[in-house]
C-alpha cells in the first residue's frame, strides 16, 4: 500500500470514530515529529511525519481519555487522569487493536525510530499474546481480556473511544 493510502486509511479510521484528525502545519517542536494535539484535534504536518502510524499511537493516547478530557487536550500533556505509564501503556494497545482492524502491518507503528527503541521488544511481546495496557482498556470497557465474559476480547474493540 502506498504511503498516501496509507494515510488516508488511518486518518479516515480516526475520524470515523470521533477524533478529528488534519493535515496542517506543525513548524514548533513535538514529542512525535510532524503530530501535533490541539483541544482534542490530531493535527499533522506530512512534510514532518515520520509514518502515518504515528498517528494511531497519538489517536490511541486522546481514545482512551474521558469524554471531557479528549475535547481540550493538548500536546504536550496527554495523559488526562492517567499516569504517564499507564497512558503509554494504553495507547500501545489500543494501536495495536487498531492496526489489527485496519489490517495494516504492525511495522507502520511500531517503527524503529519510536518508542526509544524498544519497537521490536513490543511487536514480539503482541504477537506473542503478552500484552500490556490491555487491564486499562478493559477498565474502561473498550475491550476484554481472554478471561471470561460473552464481551470482544482483544484486539477487538467493543468501544473505540472510552465511554
């Protein structure tokens, strides 16, 4: 698929759910180069992104905050009531379910330039059933893990943003 395809896919999905996600300028400093969150809109410069992916992991840190939160978080603060483990944590859950629906090669994500090199440690923890933040998202009731329930069980989503 061709890095434009790409694109598209992965921002038409995070509209589709409710964040809203366009292309624009992003010309100060960013944690993810090129993504910029302005009161709960993924802002994203194509001149700076370095994958598209980086766009599901940031869309992962706005899904999994309260309703009132994802409205008016901004970069660089966007852990809402979550730590800063347990954000992370989530939001590398959450894009991996995502990737999953979307049918796109964990790799677009979890890319060698992010997550301070420990990409290859979390796609081998994923494939390998060894998830982590996936609790978070059960708390919240997005998805289920593999222990009971008639719910999805992850990676599928029951809910893509937290009710």
């Amino acid at each position: 698929m061709s890095e434009e395809k790409l694109l598209q896919k992965i921002t038409g999905f995070i509209n589709d759910i409710g964040i809203p996600c366009d292309k624009g300028i992003v010309d100060q400093y960013t944690f993810v180069p090129g993504i910029d969150i302005v009161e709960g809109h993924i802002v994203y410069d194509t001149v700076m992104l370095l994958t598209p992916g980086d766009l599901l992991h940031e869309a992962g840190h706005i899904a999994v905050l309260e309703e009132n939160e994802r409205m008016v978080v901004t970069s660089p603060d966007v852990t809402g009531d979550l730590g800063n483990a347990q954000a992370e944590m989530a939001a590398i859950a959450w894009s991996w379910a995502a990737a999953e629906y979307l049918d796109i090669a964990p790799e677009v994500i979890f890319h060698e330039d992010g997550y301070r090199g420990g990409s290859e440690v979390i796609m081998n923890k994923f494939h390998n059933g060894n998830y982590f933040g996936v609790d978070t998202l059960e708390s919240f009731g997005m998805t289920a893990e593999q222990t009971g329930g008639n719910e999805k069980f992850f990676p599928e989503m029951e809910h893509w943003l937290r009710p």
